[in-house]
C-alpha cells in the first residue's frame, strides 16, 4: 500500500511567505531561468552512441520513479543496451499502462526486460520494502539511476513527519542508496569494473542552502524554498558517498547531473499552465527528453568519467562544485542528521 500524506496550511506568517515568495519563486527562478537558457542556445549536449557501446547483457539498472518524462529516454537507451531494468514505482498498475502506450509508438522496442516494484518515496517503511524485494529478486546492481522528483508541490507533510520534497528528492533516495550500496559494491568486486550511481540534480542546487533548524520541514514555507535545499542536500550526499566508497576501495562511483531545460511533465507542471503554454510556443529551443537522458547516462558510458566520481555534470562536462556544497563540515552533520532521520542505524 502507498502511504498517505498529510496536506495542511503552508507554515508561516503571510508577509513572511510573501518575501520568500518574491526571493525564491520569482527572482531565484527567474535567474536560474536566464541561465538555463543561456545554455541552451551556447551549449550542445552530449549525444550517446549507442550502436557503439557495449551491450550490458546480464546487468541489471534500477531506476527511480515512473515510465514518464525523462525515464521514458533512460527506459530506451537501457533497453538498448540489453539491461534487465527494475523500476521503482508509485502505482505498478498505471506505470504497466504507460509502458504499453510507450510500446506502441516504439515498436522495434523490446521491453520485457523492465520490471515494475512498488515504491513510495513519500513513505520510508515503503522505500525499505522495495529494498528488501529488490535485494532478494536481483544477484547484481550495476547502475543505480536516482531519477524520481517532485518540484514546487503545494506544502504537503508525508506520513513520516517531513516536508514531502525534502522526502522524495533526498531523503528517501538518500536512504535507498544506502541499502542498495553493498549490492553495488559487489558486483563491482565481481565483475571488477566500475558500476555507476547517478542522481538527476538541478543546477538550482546551488542556490539552496542546509538550514539543519529547518532541514525535514520549513518554518517558512514556499514551493521553491523548500525545493532548493533538496538539490543541495542531493549534491552532498552524493559527496558523502563518493568519499565512503573511495575509503571502502570500491570501483562504485556517483555523480549527480543536471540534465537541462527539458519540458517534462514535471517542468510543466511546476510551471503551471503559462508555463506549459509558453513552452508549447519555443518548444524547439529545449532540450529532448533524448539529450536529457543521454545527459544523465553520460558518465556511466562516456570514457571521459568512467573512472571517476564525486562529479557534478552538465551538458556532458563535469563543472565545478559550488563551495557551500563542498564543506566538509556540513557534510558531515547532513550525514548524520540524514541517517538519524531515516532510521538508519
């Protein structure tokens, strides 16, 4: 069964929210926005070959969230490349009929090779659950693909107490990543060649800040206040982990990636209907959902960072990391708070 969840009035004096409105939701955006479409226009995705990678008969990825958006473009390349692909989903039932409605406009697709799990990222009892299904069901993990989000949600408490962003864009992959993490180490001992982590990021990370006294939910509450710290924590979390797994001398390595301005159900609907709209009007300057999701896969098949983690990509090329991302400190109590909160002893 899905958890509920728990929708209430957004916490915060009115004036209170009206100022963080203006910051976050309309200045923020609007500069992240102005960059993001810089980029479009000066900078060229990379573009996977497919037909000259290897396949991956054997190997298994698994992937969070739905056959929607950008995981329909990570479905195809998987599928191309021979993976046996588990995907974690919300509703098995509707994420079946997705698929079989991709199947009929890509027919020289064979998709016997995905297997849907029931997963609730708003529910860590559920996220543990499929853990423990996917553990028992696969001898191997050798690309975990950290897909699943939500983006400017009206304030919503999950039935675990926390601010249901904060849930599913960290805290609950941040948890998962942590049970799958022995699997994908040994099968990197097995086959003895690297295996991947990727976490779909934003490059609004950097405008996010850890507040540790409003880390699981806020005090003062808007859409895109509470986004920003998520892809902040993402980034450091995927930090922490690169550092463990080099400790642990595993051939595991993890980045997180911006895929770019792709006019996904998740863009447009955070954007609202003027958004969708203004979309529909330039839809030719955006990204595909196949440059977002070679973006994505790129370091996993790309020579350039096979070899190397703890990167954070865009378009392709590995960029610097923002300095407040790079604390060792705060690192460290995120870390720590982060386990606290998921339960992880």
């Amino acid at each position: 069964m899905c958890a509920l969840s728990v929708s209430s009035k957004p916490p915060g004096i009115w004036y209170k929210r009206l100022h963080a409105y203006v910051v976050y939701d309309i200045f923020y955006m609007v500069v992240a926005g102005v960059i993001a479409l810089w980029n479009e226009f000066t900078v060229r995705p990379p573009i996977l070959q497919v037909e000259q990678i290897a396949k991956r008969t054997g190997h298994v990825a698994v992937l969070t969230g739905g056959p929607r958006g950008l995981a329909l473009g990570l479905i195809k390349t998987l599928v191309q490349l021979d993976y046996n692909v588990v995907m974690g989903v919300r509703d098995v039932d509707d994420s079946q009929r997705r698929l079989d409605e991709f199947s009929k406009s890509n027919p020289d697709l064979s998709l016997k090779k995905i297997t849907f799990l029931e997963m609730d990222l708003k529910s860590l009892q559920s996220v543990r659950k499929f853990a423990d299904g996917l553990l028992n069901k696969v001898s191997r993990i050798d690309l975990l693909l950290c897909n699943a989000a939500v983006m400017k949600s009206p304030y919503e408490l999950t039935k675990d107490g926390f601010e249901s962003q904060f849930q599913v864009n960290y805290l609950s992959h941040f948890l998962l990543t942590h049970l799958l993490l022995g699997k994908i180490k040994a099968t990197a001992a097995m086959k003895s060649s690297p295996c991947q982590i990727i976490f779909t990021s934003s490059m609004m990370y950097a405008f996010g800040r850890v507040d540790f006294n409003e880390l699981e939910k806020s005090a003062v509450y808007t859409s895109t206040k509470a986004y920003l710290p998520t892809k902040l924590c993402q980034v450091m979390g995927m930090l922490t982990f690169q550092k463990q797994l080099l400790e642990d001398d595993a051939q595991v390595y993890c980045y997180a990636v911006h895929p770019g301005l792709i006019p996904t159900d998740l863009w447009l609907e955070a954007g609202g209907p003027f958004i969708a709209r203004v979309a529909q009007l330039i839809n030719g300057i955006f990204r595909t959902v196949k440059n977002g999701a070679d973006t994505i896969l790129w370091p996993a098949f790309g020579a350039e960072y096979q070899n190397q983690g703890g990167l954070y990509l865009e378009s392709g090329k590995s960029v610097n990391i923002a300095s407040k991302a790079l604390d060792k400190e705060v690192q460290a109590k995120l870390n720590s708070k982060s386990k606290e909160l998921a339960g992880i002893l």
